[in-house]
C-alpha cells in the first residue's frame, strides 16, 4: 500500500500563536507598568471646571456642590464616588478618618463628595449606612461634571487649591499609607501655595 504523501508543514502555522503571546506578553507588562494612580491630569494646575450640583435628597444639613465652594479660601477636597462601587466602599473609612482629623479641619480643610451616576436612594443609603465624611454632596447623574474633571473612574480624589485651582488628583481607592504618605503631603503643598 502506498500511503499519500505529505507536504512538509511550514512553520507559518505557529504564527497565529506567536501573535498571541506576543501580544499577551505586551498586555501583562502594561499591566505591572507603573502605578496607576500617577496617570497625569492636564487639569494640574488650571481652574476646576465650572458646574452647579444638586444636593442629594434626604441627606441631612449636607448642601449640594458648587465651583463657588471651591474658591472660598480653603482647600478642598472632592472625592467621585458611587455606592456601587465596591473601592469607593473600601476607601470609605480613609475618607471618614480625614473627616474627623483635627489638624485638617484646624487649617480649614474641607472634604467634598461628588455622587458619580448613582442612584439618590442608593448613594444616601450608603452614607447613612457607612457615615458622611463630607460637608457637601453634589449629585452627578450623568456623570457630565466627573467627564469635565477628566475623571477615568471611580474612585478619585482631588485636592483643590483655596482659589480653585486643581493642586493633585488621587486616582484609586485611598488606603490609610496612600492617605498618610500621599494624600495630607500633597494638602499640606496646597495649603502652604
């Protein structure tokens, strides 16, 4: 019996796979690349965007969120937040602990929420439920106000100049080391411009 003969195969076929981890080997070092939370802001240094927010429904002696607020004469701080986000949950007692720092609230420090396309009964659940860290809540349904800041997601943190200048943006969940080697050094270059 003859048996068919048969082409010789080409090492074209492994290609397809060399593409694959070719690309899967770019993707994981972009991955471990660098800390997110560095990616620049072209905001730095300029004007905070204008914009008027509403207060949210039911949250007691906590005004909306206005520029105004943020050209008053103190830092400010302005967390994006959404109660379905679960780092924004995670950072939640960070942003209770700077709330209640009495050398922050001594150089007239303020911290700020921005409700980031959430639901009025969910975000005030979570507040009422987790504790309100902030003297003012704006609400911000369709996120116009977050897109205008240049914010990539939730949670970020920006610190604000008493004129209303941008000064820093945080991006990612604050954990008590990025609060205490990042964050208040940061406020302190704020307060001291």
């Amino acid at each position: 019996m003859n048996e068919p003969a048969t082409a010789p195969r080409s090492p074209l076929r492994f290609l397809p796979l060399a593409l694959f981890a070719l690309l899967a080997a770019l993707f994981l070092f972009r991955l471990f690349a660098g800390d997110a939370s560095r990616i620049p802001s072209a905001l730095i240094g300029k004007p905070a965007p204008d914009f008027v927010l509403p207060a949210l429904d039911g949250l007691k002696d906590t005004p909306g969120l206005s520029t105004a607020e943020l050209r008053k004469g103190h830092v400010s701080l302005i967390n994006i937040f959404a109660s379905w986000c679960a780092p924004c949950r995670q950072e939640h007692p960070v942003l209770m602990s700077l709330a209640q720092d009495e050398k922050l609230k001594a150089k007239g420090v303020e911290i700020y929420g921005l409700s980031y396309k959430d639901e009025a009964a969910n975000a005030l659940g979570f507040l009422e439920a987790e504790g309100n860290p902030f003297q003012r809540v704006g609400v911000d349904p369709a996120g116009r106000t977050a897109i205008d800041f240049g914010v990539y997601g939730v949670p970020e943190t920006f610190v604000v100049k008493g004129d209303g200048t941008i000064a820093y943006k945080f991006i990612g969940p604050l954990t008590p080391a990025s609060a205490a080697t990042t964050l208040l050094p940061e406020i302190e270059k704020a307060l001291a411009k």
